[in-house]
C-alpha cells in the first residue's frame, strides 16, 4: 500500500478548506445574482469549473501522485476546461444547454472524485466524503443533464450543488486535520 507524504496530506487538507470557503462564496453569488444580475450569474457558471481546474493543477503539484490519480486528475482538468468553454459558448444563447453542460462536467468530475476517493482511502485512510460527493456529483450530473435540456434546472440550482460540495470537503478537511495530528510528525 503507498502512502502519501504528511505534506502531501497538508497541502491536500488546506486545499480541501480553500475550496470550501470558496464554494460558499460562489453559491452566495450565484444565488444572489441569478434573478437580479443574471449575466453576472453566468460568467460565475463559467468560472466554477476553471475553478476544478486550477484546485486540480494545484493538487497534481503538491500531491505527489503518481499512476491512476495522477491521470484521473489530468483527464479532470482537461473536461473542467472542456465544460467552461461549452458553458461560456452557451450561457448566453442556450442557458439549457450552458445547464447540461455544465452536468456533463459534474458528472464527469463527479466519477474522477470517486474514483480518485477510492484510490485515496487506501493511502490516507478515511475518504468517505470525497466518495459520497463524488456519487453525488455524479447523481446531479445527470440531473443538471436531464433538467437542463428539459428546461427544469437553471443557474439557482448549481448553487445547492456548490453548497453540497463544500460541505464534503469542509468534512474531508476535518478528517485530515484529524489524521495530521495522530501522524508520528
């Protein structure tokens, strides 16, 4: 079994923190934007996955991994940027398509997460939020797919998804800063 650096799992908890006060901020955005600005509301549905992306490049250069999650996290970034310019193409012609694009990402990602979760547990140990927010990622993918060609999701409802997400990493935070301080230092 390879375990992964204390620094390592440092700079992957302090990211985990980063993107939950940032998720949180986002959704308060997006949600107090949609009806009132809601051009400001798209260029924030943009930038949430370059978002992904920018946490994913910093997590592949402090990490260290190598092998099945370095990859999952390369293919993550690559569909991030993917999905921002089909939102950015889309959010202001075809909102619907702009809110099945961006499920096509959260999906995609949301499978990444969990496969890279699963990869993870077996080297920090714990990982059970990372695996249940990426199912759930996965779930409203689909659902952000589906609803938005049926013209049932709008912007409002990627802020409750932001809001999910920061809670799994605001737990997997905890989880580390738990682990970190039972580490032989």
């Amino acid at each position: 079994m390879q375990t992964i650096s204390t620094q390592s799992a440092r700079s992957l908890r302090n990211l985990y923190f980063v993107r939950t006060l940032f998720q949180l901020v986002w959704a308060a955005g997006v949600l107090s934007t949609v009806l009132s600005h809601p051009a400001i509301a798209a260029i924030l549905l943009i930038l949430y996955p370059l978002w992904d992306v920018a946490c994913t490049i910093y997590d592949l250069n402090t990490s260290g991994q190598t092998g099945n999650t370095r990859t999952s996290q390369i293919v993550n970034a690559v569909l991030g940027s993917a999905a921002a310019l089909a939102i950015a193409l889309t959010v202001f012609s075809h909102a619907a398509y702009s809110i099945a694009a961006f499920g096509a990402w959260a999906l995609g990602a949301g499978l990444l997460q969990l496969a890279a979760g699963l990869i993870r547990r077996k080297q920090l140990g714990g990982q059970w939020a990372m695996i249940l927010s990426g199912a759930q990622s996965s779930a409203a993918g689909i659902a952000f797919i589906l609803g938005g060609l049926a013209g049932k999701f709008h912007a409002k409802d990627m802020g409750g998804y932001a809001i999910f997400g920061a809670l799994y990493f605001l737990i997997g935070g905890i989880l580390l800063s738990r682990k970190l301080t039972r580490a032989p230092q």
